[in-house]
C-alpha cells in the first residue's frame, strides 16, 4: 500500500428539506386545516479517527465527499427524515486544515475521536406550524437550510515516542529493522528510506513506537533530496536519536549538517531531548572510530554511544537510554496536582 500523508478534498454537507404545504382532505371533515410536515435535517459531514489506518492513501483516488440531503417534510404531519452523513475515516494523528484560512480545524490523536467539519442545513418547517387562533390555514413554509461546503487539507503526522534521524544511510533503518518487527527495505547499496515506517520495540518487558523518515541532506530545507517534508513525522515524538555513520568523512560536520536542517524546520524539534550515537562502528578500524568519536563528541558536546545494529553491538545500552528519555519526557509532561490547603 502506497504511503501517503497529504491530501486536499472537498466536503459539503447535506441541505435541509423543505417544509410541506398540506391541508387535510377527508369525507366528512369540514375544517381539516393544516397537516404539513417539517423538513428533515441534512447530513454532516464527519471526520472519524479508526484504528487499522496508517497512510491517507485512501483520499488520492476520491476527493469529493458530500452528505445527503434532508428528505422533504409530506402531509398527515410527516416530517421527512434526516440526511445521511459523510464520514472521514483518518487515521491516528491526522491534522485537519481549512485550506483558505489554514486553520487547523482537529488534531485527531485518539482511536474514536470524531469532528464534525461541515454541519447539515436544518429542516424547514410545513405550514402546520405556523398555525395559529387567527390564522387556521396558513400557506406559509420554510424551505431547508443550506448546505455548508469547503476545502480542507489533511495531514498525517505518525505518533511515536522516539524518532530516528541522520543523514541518508547512517543505518536507521537498519536499526528498526533489529529491534521492531518493522520490515523496511535494506540492501549492500547506499539508498535512501523513501516512505516513513514504524515499529514497536519491546524491551525489558515495556514498549514504545520508534519512527524512522527519509534520511537529510543539507539544503534540504530548500527542496534538496526529498526535502524537509518528512520531518512533521518526528513532531510528536518525546525524543530523538540522532545517528551518524562512522564511515563518514568527518563525524562532527556530518552532525552540524543535521542540527542545521532541525533547526530551519524548527516545529520544537531541535529543542527535543536528543540521543546521538556513531552507528556502523563494525565498519571502521579502531583509530578511526576514536577519531570519529572525538570529533562528534565536540560537535554534539556530549559523549556519543557507539553502536552496530548489524552486529547488534552496544543495541540494549542505546535502548535503555531511550526507555530513559522516554520516562523522562513523559514525566515532564505529566501536570503536578495543585495541593489546596483545607479550610474549615
């Protein structure tokens, strides 16, 4: 299935129905009077977020959603019966946006929360209730309300708890791939990660969502490579680990190439509590691993874990640090009950 997290439709609510104008007809009824029913209430259109959805893919092949229209109201006092909605179904962490004002109109980030993004037209009512002491017959109705219609971008934000990022190749989802069950595409050749994916890693007998994007190039604030695009998928995460290939020409620069592009996207990101480890250390000989690691160590100001995922080395210290961030920023977040002091 194709991964996609953005798309624009067209919604439109359901109009109201028109009251009937209806008087009664009956053998040996003189004075009938007004039995017009009321116009039943148009459909709305509703976003619905299900679980079981991972990607937008769904809104590329139908933009258009409309609700039904209110059925009219008939005589014998029958009102018409409501219009059918039109019901989105998002996934978890999708964003909705007017696409002329760009407000955001939800945050979807629970299975089962719904919105109402276009409100149906009321019913219009029939000329039985205008009837009053001095008008037994009146032949006046309303027609339904009309429908509401607009524009909206959805947006795609994925939910985990940590993120990967680094350069193409710095071996993140190679990483996934050894401690999720996540199968992302890995070869011998140097590729980069096309679509997000994410994994659930189980460790020391908890769990948590760990989010892999497309890799960065510099420039890619400015539409290089794939761009920045992906990085929305990292807002929501507690923290970040920031991998940086040992193999690469110099550890400390190819860490400020990233910081940079954190920082130009900003979204929060670069103020995110961050993990940095030099990952693929099989691959280089110990003088160039202790050179690597000075050097991203001066550039990060902190001392960096080293890791192999191929070789699984140093993969559970890298782990608890995370499982630690996690807590950590969880904690942060949790608000402290205010003590009130008892009174008499």
């Amino acid at each position: 299935m194709k991964f996609l997290d953005q798309a624009k439709i067209y919604v439109k609510s359901g109009a109201g129905g028109a009251g009937c104008l209806s008087f009664r007809r009956e053998k040996f009824i003189e004075f009938g009077g007004p039995d017009g029913g009321d116009g039943g209430r148009g459909g709305d259109v509703v976003a619905l977020c299900v679980d079981g959805l991972n990607t937008l893919v769904d809104y590329r092949f139908q933009q258009h959603f409309k609700a039904k229209t209110g059925m009219h109201g008939m005589g014998q006092n029958r009102a018409g019966g409501k219009g059918a909605d039109a019901v989105l179904k998002v996934p978890v962490g999708t964003q909705i946006f007017d696409a002329e004002t760009e407000e955001l109109l939800a945050d979807l980030t629970e299975v089962g929360q719904s919105v109402r993004l276009a409100k149906g037209g009321n019913g219009g009512f029939g000329n039985a209730h205008f009837k009053t002491s001095t008008n037994q017959a009146p032949r006046r109705v309303n027609s339904g309300q009309p429908s509401e219609e607009r524009t909206l971008y959805l947006v795609l934000k994925l939910i985990a708890d940590a993120g990967l990022v680094g350069l193409p190749n710095a071996g993140k989802s190679t990483f996934l791939a050894t401690v999720t069950s996540a199968k992302p595409k890995i070869a011998d050749y140097p590729f980069s990660t096309l679509h997000p994916q994410l994994g659930v890693v189980a460790s020391d007998g908890t769990e948590f969502v760990l989010a892999d994007i497309p890799g960065l190039i510099e420039g890619a604030h400015e539409g290089h490579g794939l761009g920045d695009h992906f990085l929305g998928h990292i807002e929501r995460c507690r923290v970040l680990l920031h991998l940086v290939d040992a193999g690469c020409d110099h550890a400390g620069e190819t860490y400020k190439t990233v910081r940079r592009e954190l920082e130009a996207y900003d979204a929060g990101l670069p103020e995110k509590p961050e993990i940095v480890a030099l990952s693929k250390v099989d691959t280089v000989d110990a003088e160039t691993l202790k050179t690597q690691m000075a050097r991203l160590k001066r550039a990060a100001k902190k001392t960096p874990l080293r890791l192999s995922a191929a070789t699984h080395e140093n993969v559970d210290e890298v782990l608890r640090a995370l499982r630690a961030a996690i807590a950590a920023a969880e904690k942060a977040e949790t608000p402290v009950a205010e003590v009130v002091a008892w009174h008499p």
